[in-house]
C-alpha cells in the first residue's frame, strides 16, 4: 500500500495556517498512485478556510433545492473519482472555518475514513446560557416601572466572537484572512431557537425570550453580557440553554455521493455544519464507531445544524453500530427515498416527473435500469410498476437542465387508466432500486429534540441494542408522504428489539403515511420484542396506515408513579386502551394489531 502524508505536500499541523492547498495537493497525488492507497493525517489541528477550498456544483437532499444562491459547495476534504482508498487520522482534528461541507467523498468506491475528529472554529449554532438571573429592586424606577428591573446574566462558549450594539447582540463568525470581514453574522436570536434544560437532559424547540423586552444590554467580558428588560417580571430559566441559529442548510456537513462501499470508524463529530453527514444516490455506507457529540467544558451543548445521518436514495446497506449521537437540531438519523410528483405523460411510454419539496431538487433520481413505482398520491397504493430506460434530467453537478423536473422513458407503454392519473397529477412516482437493507445497533441517543429515527425503506430494517434517553418527539418514527417531504417509501420488515427507552413522553413508535383516512394499509409489519420502556406519559404507539405490529416481551415501566388512570394507551385505527397491572413491579405486554 503506498502511504502519502499530508505533511508531505505543505500541510503542517497546529501552525494556524491554511491547509487547503496541502490537502488538494495530497488527494492529486492519491489519484495519481491509483487504488491501494493510504492518506496519512498525522496528529494535531489542519485548519481549513473557504478561500482555497475546493469548490463544485452540487444539489443535495433537504438542503437549499434549486436556489442559485447555493449552487456552489465548498468542501474542505475533497476525495473524488478514487478507488480503494484508506484515511488514517488518529488523533488528527479537520478544522473548519466559515460555512463548508467538511469532507465529501464523490464518484468513489472502497473508502475508509478512520480516525478523523471534525470541528467547526465558530459553530453555526450559538448556546447561550442563563448564568444568573432576577430582579433589581429599585422601587419606581424613572419609567414609572414598580418593582425594578429583571435582568439575566448570559454567556457564550469561547468559540463564538460578539458585539453588544446599544440594545442589540451582533454574533459573528471569525473574519476571513482575506479582506478581515467575517464569513457570516446575525443578531440576537437569529431565525430560529432550541431550548435544552441540562437539568433533566431535554431539548425542545421554543422561543428564545432573552432578547424581547430589552431595555439595555452590557457586556461583561468576553464570554458574557447581560441583558435587562422593561419588565419587573423574574426569568425562571437560570441554567438553561437557549440554541440559536439561522434556517438555511446551505451545504451537507459532509458528503457520500455517487459512491459505493463508503466506511467512517472511530470518528468524533464535534459540530456540523449545514445539513449532516448525507448519503445520497451511493451504496452500501458504513458509520461505526462514531461519536457525534460537541466537546465537553466548552459551553457547547449542540452537536449539528440539522440531522446527524441522513440518507436518500441509497441501495445496498446502510449500516450504523456503536455509534453516540447528542445534540443535534433535527432527526439523528433519517433514512428515505424521495417521491417524486407525475406531472403528465408526453408520449404512451413516458413521464414527466417534478421535484416537489423546495429541498430537494437538482440531482438524478433515476439511470437507466432501475425499477419505477407510480402510486396514488392520496392512499400510495402502487398502480404500476416498470424499468426506465432512458432519463432527461438533471445532472446534479450543473444547472444546464431543469433542476426541478426530468423526463423518464419506460420499457413498456402507460395502460390508458395509468396515464390518464398521470395527466390529473395524482400520482407519485418511487425509484425503488435505491432502497436499502438497514441496520442500527448498539447505538445511545440523547438530547434530541425529533425523533430519533426516522426510516421509510421497503427493505429488512434492524434496530437492536440501542438506548433512547429522553427524546423529545416518538422516538422511532415510521411515515412516507406524497404532499409534503416526498419522502418515500413503504416498510414491509422493521425489527426493533432489545433496545431501552427512557422517560418517553410521545410514544416509542409512530406509524403516519401521509394518507387519507381509511385508506388501505401502506407499511408491511412491525415487531417489537423485548425492549424496556420506561414512560413519562401513557402514551406508548401511534399506528395507523400499517398491517401488522406485533409486540411481544415488552418490559414496561413507569418514570416515577404511575398516572391515574393507570393505563398505557396504543393509538390506531381501533384505539387499544392496555389496563395498568397495580402489582407487577415490571409488567409485560404482548400485542398484535392487524389490519385488513
């Protein structure tokens, strides 16, 4: 195997200094060694700045779709278009400034990154904490306001740099070593809030209310300011953690595309930028090992922008083991396809498809000889099935087509009653070659404000071994819609077993195909067997739109005492109410629902 060294090509790690160059220069000469390679990061920081990063033309899943704003990628690990290729990075830390996809791996087979810590110098994603809070008794103040002034103490981690203008906080990131201007700024609450209480290890989304009602704000000292309010009324939220951050995923945090046999080991993810680490239109990804968690004693308390791990239109397997996830802004892990909507059909033995959701759009869904499955929008219920043949549509690397709609040959003509659906646009079409076998085992989720997992693939689906500390939404969640995420398809196989649920409050399991109701059945069957939950609310599934769960040896618990009526309810078609056993320390229920 031969070894190249970033070291060897300018990289020299702790100097501060860029490592664009040396990075670029590395990868060049792993291509030119051809397969069998090993790139060396030795130990220490390699800092990045988007100035001399790589850059391409890529559209990405639930991303920014089509927007031209976004077009272009900056990725600060750029592995393209090599095969059998090692990563060895123990001890070494991927530094990131600005707004970057920090490692992307593209038209590749065989990769294995092993190692790599990846971090962000300013984090996208602001935690501010309320040191103190209270009330300055100044009777009557001279704006006539009884009872003085409520004020909180607030700091900020060390990593992110701020501005106290007269009655506003200006965040911004670190400046460019170009011209000195920071890559990007906001103010006070930016666009979007999370709240995590470390006191019971919960997040939710809520509104930040440390900047309504300011009357002045003083800054302390570099990590700290303090705000006070026109208002005597005392905050009750010392401790907590408000997240704030702006909406747009302009880039993937890091990148498997139009690749095969992808591995990440031994991992730690302080912080992701933009939208996770995605999986699209690749096979066979492997993450073990993996912690996605920001650094301990830094005030930071919030792992991602978005998801963790999100996936679309993968084939093969999909495989996630003895991984940590803590802390992100939305799923930890989402794996799906992507519906598209049928916008007409201009010949017997054509489509015209559309991308719906203003996500996601740009980027293939389809090559010739996979298998297509149109469905009925409003009960997704399959109308016909076919190979395609040929595809007019977007390259997902440039913007010389529509980015929004393709054309897709068939292998045989449209039956007159399946065209005339298509004309009516009622129906939705699903690739469903790229569907993956999935596995995750063995896995800890905590500080989630979504669900923990969210899958929709018509394959075998194993989720064993794993614990659900306190998530805030159900924790597993099964859907597949054709009028909003587009997100497909049917399940027909999902095992979850022997995992632990803690302080559930929204259900271990939800099953929600967005369909009208009483529309036939859309998922296959279910099966819980031997997991140990432990509920905050009686609420335990929410089901519907699914033809069998079968739950067996389920150990169930209370987190506390038991609620009156002592009773664990199952939401579906026919409402299960489950009578609460008064003397068993540990009851046990076995369930089997059908439906026709």
């Amino acid at each position: 195997m031969t070894t190249i060294d970033v070291t060897d090509h300018g990289a020299v790690p702790d100097s501060g200094h860029d490592t664009a160059d040396a990075l670029r220069a590395a990868l060049a000469a792993v291509r030119a060694a051809g397969p069998g390679t090993q790139l060396l990061l030795p130990p220490g920081r390699y800092d990045v700045w988007p100035e001399r990063a790589e850059k391409r033309e890529l559209y990405v899943t639930n991303t920014v779709g089509a927007d031209p704003d976004y077009r272009i990628k900056t990725i600060g690990l750029l592995v393209e278009g090599v095969t059998d290729l090692e990563i060895v990075a123990d001890g070494a830390t991927l530094m990131l400034h600005g707004k970057q996809t920090a490692l992307a791996i593209i038209d590749s087979r065989h990769v294995t990154v092993r190692g790599l810590e990846v971090d962000w110098a300013v984090p996208t994603v602001i935690d501010v904490t309320v040191e103190d809070a209270g009330v300055e008794d100044t009777g009557v103040d001279g704006a006539g306001v009884e009872g003085g002034r409520a004020w909180r103490l607030l700091s900020v981690p060390a990593t992110n740099p701020f501005e106290v203008d007269g009655t506003h906080v200006e965040w911004q990131s670190d400046p460019s070593p170009v011209d000195g201007l920071p890559y990007w700024s906001g103010q006070d609450g930016l666009q979007y809030s999370q709240v995590y209480d470390p006191r019971t290890r919960r997040t939710r989304r809520d509104h930040c209310p440390v900047f309504d009602d300011v009357d002045s704000i003083e800054r302390v000292d570099e990590r700290r300011f303090r705000v006070t309010y026109r208002t005597a009324e005392a905050p009750s939220d010392r401790g907590i953690v408000y997240q704030l951050r702006d909406i747009e995923r302009d880039h993937p945090g890091m990148l498997v595309l139009d690749s095969a046999d992808v591995t990440f080991e031994d991992l730690r993810i302080r912080y992701l930028h933009g939208f996770g680490l995605v999986g699209q239109n690749s096979e066979d990804l492997v993450i073990n090992r993996t912690v996605f968690r920001p650094p301990a004693g830094t005030g930071r308390v919030t792992g991602g922008f978005a998801d963790f791990v999100n996936t679309s239109g993968m084939s093969g397997r999909v495989t996630i083991t003895d991984c940590e996830f803590d802390g992100p802004h939305d799923d930890p892990i989402n794996i799906h396809g992507a519906y598209l909507a049928v916008a007409g059909s201009p010949e017997a033995d054509r489509l015209a498809l559309e991308y719906r959701h203003d996500q996601t759009a740009g980027f293939p869904q389809y090559a010739p000889g996979d298998r297509i499955e149109l469905v009925r929008r409003d009960t997704m219920e399959t109308v016909f099935e076919d190979v395609v043949v040929e595809v007019d549509g977007p390259t997902g690397r440039d913007h010389d087509h529509a980015l929004d709609r393709m054309v897709v040959r068939l292998g045989s003509e449209l039956p007159a009653a399946v065209r005339a659906l298509a004309e009516t646009e009622e129906l939705g079409a699903e690739n469903t070659t790229r569907t993956p076998e999935v596995t995750i085992t063995d896995c800890t989720f905590r500080n989630v404000p979504t669900r923990a997992i969210l899958v929709t693939t018509r394959q075998p689906v194993r989720i064993e071994r794993c614990t659900f500390d306190g998530i805030t939404m159900p924790v597993i969640q099964i859907a597949g819609d054709t009028t909003f995420w587009w997100e497909s398809g049917p399940v027909r196989d999902v095992l979850i077993a022997d995992n632990t649920f803690s302080g559930v409050t929204a259900g271990v399991l939800q099953i929600v195909p967005g369909t009208i109701p009483n529309a036939p059945p859309v998922h296959g069957t279910v099966r819980l067997e031997r997991n140990v939950i432990e509920l905050e609310e009686p609420l335990l599934a929410e089901l519907y739109g699914v033809r069998q769960v079968e739950a067996r040896s389920n150990t169930l618990r209370w987190k506390g005492a038991a609620p009156e009526p002592a009773a664990v309810v199952i939401e579906s078609e026919a409402t299960v109410g489950l009578d609460w056993p008064t003397t068993a320390d540990e009851p046990r229920i076995d369930v089997v629902l059908r439906q026709a």
